[in-house]
C-alpha cells in the first residue's frame, strides 16, 4: 500500500512540474461522468440521458425533466479506495427552460511527500516524509432550452468553475464552457452531440517553489514550471440511440457513438489534429422499474510491456438499477481495461425526482 501512495505521489509532483501551456489530458477528472446510469452504459447517454446527471454527458438532457425538480448524489472509489469520486446535483424546471447546478471533487488523500527526504548534504532522513491531498473541484451552472421553441431540439450550455490543490505546492483556478444538443426525429431517433471545454478551459496555477523545490548537494530539483497557465483542448462526443419495445412491458435503449479528442493519443484512430474512439452502450428495462446495463469505451492501442506486442484495450462496464416512484438507485462496475487489469471500480448513485412523487 506504502508502494501505491509513493508511486502517487510521484506522479502528481510530476504532473505539476512539467505543466505546459496545452494539456491533452488537463481537467480530465470532468470527463468521467456522473451518475452509475451513464458509467455502465460505457458513456453511451449522449443523446438519451433525461435527466439531473446530464450536465456531465451532455447538458441539452435537462430539457426532458418536465416538471417541479430533481436531486441527485454519487459516491464512487477508484484503486482500492486511494481516489474518491463524488458529484451533487441539482436541476428545477423554469418557464423557458430547465436550470441546473452541479458540484463535482476527485480527491486523493495521505499521498507521501518525499521532497525534504534528502537534505543539503545527501542525508536521507525518514522523518522528513509528511502526506499531503491532492484535490479536483469543479462547480459547473447549466441550461437547458428549445430554441425558437423548437420542440424537436433541445439546446443546453454548461458554464464551469474549477478549483484544483494539490497539497501545499500549488493551486489553480479554472473556467470554461460546454454546449450540447439533442435533436429528436419523427421516427424516434435521438442524435445528440457535446462540445466539451467549447472555447478552451484555461487554468491559471500558483506554486509554491518553497515547499516544491529541493536542493541536494547543491542541485536544484523539482524547479518550478516556467508556465502558470494551460489550456485544456476542447473534445466532442457524438451518438444516436432509440428505444425499441420488445412488449408492453420490456424495452431496449441501445447507443452507439464516437468520442473525438483534438489531440494525438493512443485512440483507435490518431492523427495530430484529432483522435477517434468508438463506444457503445445499451439499457434493458422492465416496466420502467428494473434496469440493466452494458457498455464499452475507452478504446486504445497499447504496448505489452512483457511481449512488446501491440494489442487494443478497452473499458467494460455494467450495471443495474431499480425506481420506485420518483427514487432511483444505480450502481455500476467498471474495469480500467488497460492490460487486463484487475482494478475494478464501483459507482452508486441516487436520483429523486420531486415532480413524479407530487403527481403519483
């Protein structure tokens, strides 16, 4: 466990001094979704999801809230519990459109700092190592409309503050935009598309170059970043589902999409302007009660460290979920996928939706 945190440790300190003014993967803990519905279907709610959560998938969602209000609440753990996950939401119907509020933290806690370890002279000193947290805020205001009261599309922004610690060495201060849409066809198709960090995310940092910087034997290690500023490249989600009705009771909601990231990565398909990955999802329903759920995403071409072979890895995920009235419970599992990895993580979200327990 000790082994865990030191490696973690490393990797924020890292992160931090080589930050650069354009990050591919900057503010990604906003790309994780919310809510154990949208997480075991792989993401695929891009066009389908209706209600409090889907700021985080695609604002134009709020618009299928049709009355009063809706609450909701997610815990989820990652890595044996090293980072905690969680998001609160909330979302009122008004006269031209659906407001909503969301606050969202990723936090890694006890993590070891090892930058007084060694003191001036090359000593190694064991009492030196302290533990400090490494937190991810993120309060994000939504709307959701019809423009020109065009009941077919549905038109949602999202307007984001970020607040980002880690420990005594730095902190910044973030704000951006998302837009999303919905468009619902005559036949029962949804197409809905999301523009992340649409005009860029920038993030201004502060750091502290006392508490980060060493000097052992007269070397300076851990400089500060000559850049205190990074952006964070805007990524668009695209996909289509439908509901098919198996019976009066039974019902089968699949979607299929592409995410787009406007940088190179190890995406199926990559090129220096954008990288393209598939994902896919679907959601079998009984009498709008019980739910189960299947997804796939996260789509990558790796290296196996052991064979050198090169082979694509991908992020599984389930679930279920049960309503009575206007409460719902979710869970989700989902797999990192990356060389078969056993880490396993689990989601459990709660929505209550005030307008179906005022009209039951």
């Amino acid at each position: 466990m000790m082994k865990k945190y030191f490696l973690l440790a490393s990797f924020v300190l890292f992160g931090t001094s080589q930050a650069q003014i354009i990050r591919k993967y900057s503010n990604e803990f906003l790309n994780i979704g919310a809510g154990a519905r949208g997480l075991a279907m792989g993401g695929a709610v891009i066009s389908n999801q209706d209600d409090v959560y889907s700021p985080m998938w695609n604002p134009a969602g709020l618009m299928s809230i049709e009355r009063d209000w809706q609450g909701a609440a997610m815990h989820a753990e990652y890595f044996e519990s090293i980072a905690k996950y969680d998001y609160l939401a909330y979302a009122k119907v008004l006269e031209t459109g659906v407001f909503g509020v969301s606050v969202v933290r990723l936090g890694i806690d006890n993590i070891l700092n090892t930058t007084q370890l060694i003191d001036p002279e090359g000593n190694i000193d064991y009492d030196k190592i302290t533990k400090f947290s490494q937190s991810d805020y993120a309060a994000i205001i939504s709307y959701a409309f019809n423009p020109a009261g065009n009941t077919k599309l549905d038109v949602g922004v999202n307007a984001k503050i970020v607040y980002r610690n880690v420990g005594k060495f730095a902190s910044g201060y973030g704000f951006g935009f998302d837009v999303g849409a919905i468009y619902k066809a005559d036949n029962g198709w949804k197409f809905g598309g999301m523009l992340r960090d649409a005009t860029t995310t920038v993030n201004f940092w502060s750091i502290n170059q006392k508490e980060l910087s060493t000097i052992v034997n007269g070397e300076e290690f851990n400089p500060a970043p000559t850049d205190k500023m990074e952006l964070t490249m805007p990524k668009l989600n695209v996909g289509a589902s439908k509901v098919f009705n198996i019976n009066s009771s039974i019902y089968v909601l699949p979607e299929a999409g592409i995410n787009v990231d406007f940088a190179k990565t190890a995406a199926l398909v990559s090129t220096d302007f954008a990288s393209i990955t598939p994902y896919a999802g679907a959601e079998l329903g009984y009498q709008k009660m019980i739910f189960v759920r299947l997804g796939v995403n996260r789509f990558q071409n790796i290296t196996d460290i052991e064979d050198l072979k090169r082979k694509v890895s991908f992020q599984p995920s389930a679930g279920i979920g049960i309503k009575y009235r206007g409460l719902t419970l979710d869970y989700a599992i989902t797999n990192s996928g990356i060389g078969g990895s056993n880490f396993y993580s689990n989601f459990f979200s709660l929505k209550l939706d005030m307008g179906t327990f005022r009209n039951d």
